[in-house]
C-alpha cells in the first residue's frame, strides 16, 4: 500500500463513524428564560433526546415578542423548527405571518386549561395569571383590587414592563383594558405617580424589586412558589384584585418551512406528554398546560376570582391603539 492509499484509508476509518453518527438537528427558538440551565428547557431536551435520536437545540433570544421578530425577519429561510413561548396575545399576528403549519396534533382530553382552547397551528405548554407580587414582611398595607391600587398613596413604589417589548408588559396593558374599558387612559393616569420605572424584560424588573427597589413587581401569581421552593421563604406574596386577573397561556408553533418536519411533529406532540409537563411548574413557574401534578409549594398560591382574556383576534385589531394609548397616558 503505497502512502497515498494509506492516507485515504485512514481517513475514512476515522470519518466514517462521524458521520454514521451524526443526529438530524431540531431547533427551536424560545426566550432565555426557558432555555437557561434553571429552566425548564434542559430536562425537556434530555426527556426529548431520549426516543427521537436527535439533537435538540434550543436558541435563546430575549423575549417572546422577540421570537416572532426574529421568525418573521427570517421568513421562509429561517432555521427554526419551532417556536415556543408565544401567547394568546401573539396568536393571531403569527397566523397572519403565514409562516406556520398545521401541528396535526390532538389536544382533545390532553389539556387542563382553565379555558377551552382548540387550535390547529398552536399547542399549548402552559399558562398563568399576572399578578402584582409583594414582600409581605415589608408591605403593610396591599391593595385587594385594581381600584385600591390605584388609589393609594403616591409613595407606592411599582415597577412594570414595557407591553411593546414584554409579555407581562402587554398582560397588564390588557388587564387594565379589560377592567376599565374605556376609561384605561384614567386608569393609567392614577397609576403612573407609583411606577418607577418601565423595563424591556420581566427579569429587569423583577430584580429590582427583589433589590429593594420597588414595593411591588408586574410578574404572576405562581411567582411566590418559586421563593417557597428555592429560597424556602413564603414571604412573597402575590395581591389578589376582586375584579380577577388576566390570563397567560403560552403556546408553541412550527414553522411551514421547518427543516425537520418529522421531528417537528414529534415534538408539538411530545409537549403535551409527561416528559414536558411535570417540569414545568418548578422550572418555569407556571401551571402545566397539560395533566401533570403540582408540587405542594402550589396548594397556598392566589385563586384568581375571575380569569380575564381577550381573543387572540381582539388583541390583534387593537394592539397597536391600545398602546398608544399607554404611551399617551404615561407621558401627560
């Protein structure tokens, strides 16, 4: 064997197994959160890899709203397979985009949503209810309603999220629609001597509540199980309002132009399966969309009176005013 030969023989022993091994890559676009080593997006990719024999890629970006930016900048070329962490909200501004398929699977006796929810493009994963969340060693005296918050005194310390850039942002903005209707505006207007300030993400204001920034925080009402579970304190608390609170259901979706469609469909299924959904209450902090058990920290969480939720076609029409006329009242 002359040394040419031998070159190429040695080449193939060692690329042959490389390639014989490499998996068919499913990627799916989610919000950082999701996707960090505290989420739920690790154990799911684990649960998943374990029966597709493939390689589950998650690529974080900075918000959900961000993730239907990013698809919709991309179009038909994009590399996605999936997009996970849209709301309601969203639903009807990415079915227009066209960019989606129908998921083909079935949610009849799979779900446990407060709602009835039936869509061909969109499975749910899980949901919840924005909530204002307080320090009850450090609060005295909490509002019992929207009414109360927004006439207590100016010294009230609120930090909230901005709705063009962040899903509780936009849950408040549409919380707030829904109970005063068209006197939002008014309503916008008692409340902006208490906000300190308005972030782009959830975790910006988060923090500076836990910092001691602010009195009260935009997050949801399942936020005080992740402190009774990680810190072991139950002294975050979230308010319960008499006039209810708006709903968050997150969903996922994939993409027309998938480039692994088999996977892809895989997938949406597996989302409403055990290997996804028991995660999700101690990892992303919600209420699993689907039939899994809740951990005990769970059982002294708020019951919302009343669960508050536009259409996905109303949110759609009436965005963009609606947020306009948050700037308005804000800035006068």
């Amino acid at each position: 064997m002359n040394i040419k030969s031998l070159f190429f023989t040695l080449v193939m022993v060692v690329c042959v197994p490389a390639f014989a091994s490499a998996k068919p890559v499913l990627t799916v676009y989610t919000y950082d959160s999701f996707a960090s080593e505290w989420g739920p997006g690790p154990a799911i990719e684990k649960a998943f890899e374990e029966n597709c024999d493939c390689d589950l890629q998650f690529i974080a970006l900075d918000s959900s709203i961000g993730i239907l930016g990013r698809v919709q900048l991309e179009g038909a070329s994009s590399k996605a397979d999936i997009v996970l962490g849209l709301d309601t909200n969203l639903m009807a501004t990415a079915r227009e985009t066209g960019l989606f398929a129908v998921h083909g699977t079935s949610l009849a006796g799979r779900t446990a949503l407060p709602t009835s929810f039936e869509d061909d493009i969109f499975v749910p994963f899980d949901w919840g209810h924005f909530a204002f969340v307080y320090d009850s060693t450090k609060l005295a005296t909490v509002p019992t309603s929207f009414d109360e918050l927004l006439a207590a005194p100016e010294d009230l310390r609120i930090v909230i999220q901005d709705p063009r850039t962040a899903t509780p942002g936009l849950g408040l903005l549409l919380w707030i629609k829904s109970v005063y209707g068209d006197d939002a505006p008014k309503a916008w207007a008692a409340l902006s001597p208490k906000i300190v300030t308005v972030t782009k993400g959830w975790w910006d204001s988060y923090s500076m509540f836990l910092e001691g920034e602010a009195d009260m925080v935009l997050s949801y009402s399942t936020s005080p199980a992740y402190h009774i579970v990680a810190d072991r304190t139950d002294q975050y608390k979230a308010a319960s309002f008499a006039e209810g609170h708006y709903m968050q259901i997150e969903v996922a979706a994939m993409l027309k132009g998938a480039p692994q469609p088999e996977l892809a469909g895989k997938f949406m299924d597996f989302i409403l399966e055990d290997g996804f959904q028991a995660v999700i209450p101690t990892t992303n902090w919600m209420y699993p969309a689907g039939k899994a058990a809740l951990p005990d920290a769970f059982d002294s969480l708020i019951t919302p009176a009343k669960s508050l939720l536009f259409s996905p076609d109303e949110v759609a029409t009436n965005k963009a005013a609606w947020v306009n006329e948050w700037q308005m009242a804000l800035t006068q």
